[in-house]
C-alpha cells in the first residue's frame, strides 16, 4: 500500500523490482537455450532468439510503469492482484517452456496469461487508460507468443 509521505518513485523501483524479477527469473530459465530454440521445428514465421531479449526488455518496462501507474492511484487495488497474478504466470512461462521443455503445459500457462492480461487491461481502464495503454503491445506480443507457443508444440510432438 502507498505509504503517506512516501516517495512516489520508491513505488517505481518497487514495480521495476517485481518485474525485474519476473524477468530474472524468465532469464535464468532461458540461459544458454539459444541453441535449444534453434534446434526445435518452428514455423517459417518464427524470429530469431536474439529478437525475445530487447522485444522483453521494453515490454518490461511499460509493464512496471503500467502497475506504478495504477498504484499512484489507488494504492494495492483489485487491479493489482489481477497483474500480479499474471506477472506470476509470465514469470513460469520460461522454466516451463525452456528448462522443462513441457511445451504443451507452457501454452497452457501463456493462454491464461493471455486471459489474466486481458483482465488486467479491463480492471487498468477506468484507473488509467494510459497504465492500460502501456500493456497493449504486451498483450499483443503474448498473443504472438502464444501462437508460436502452439506452432512449436505441436510441430515437436
């Protein structure tokens, strides 16, 4: 909860920090699979591993800024516990996908993301449009993502 007197930018850092840590935790599932990702069928119309990292890496930021946004005004809200779930869900998705190589059980957890991004717009909206706003491409990329998710389970069954 928003402290009284309390720097506004000390709840940045601590969004930055709960992403960064979605993020640590995403990185440290994706360490040295490059050559994995590389080695899996995909579509034709799949990018290159170098793409995910500066794509994450902007989608990151506008996600942290996206729940300051929200927590600004309302303090810990509803709204929140939808992002934080789904910041959970996003920070699975790599160890799943990756360090398990559960293809199958990671589209499953990147299609609920997908939904609980979705709630979260919903629930972000009438705060702020701009905090809803900064989550679209991240709901758009999560959308591609998931697509790939799928193409690349089913190509590797």
């Amino acid at each position: 909860m928003r402290g009284h007197g309390m720097s506004p930018w000390w709840g940045l850092a601590g969004f930055g920090a709960a992403v960064a840590g979605a993020a640590l935790l995403g990185g440290l599932g994706v360490a040295g699979t490059a050559g994995e990702y590389q080695s899996l069928r995909q579509p034709d119309w799949a990018p290159p591993s170098a793409v995910f990292g500066p794509v994450w890496t902007v989608l990151y930021v506008m996600i942290a800024i996206s729940g300051w946004l929200v927590w600004r005004r309302t303090g810990w809200s509803p709204a929140l516990n939808w992002y934080a779930a789904q910041l959970v869900l996003n920070a699975i998705w790599t160890p799943i996908f990756f360090g398990f190589g559960q293809y199958g059980l990671a589209l499953a957890d990147i299609v609920i993301l997908w939904i609980l991004i979705g709630v979260t717009v919903w629930k972000f909206r009438p705060v702020s449009r701009v905090a809803a706003g900064l989550l679209l491409p991240y709901w758009a990329w999560v959308t591609f993502a998931t697509a790939l998710n799928a193409s690349i389970w089913l190509m590797n069954r």
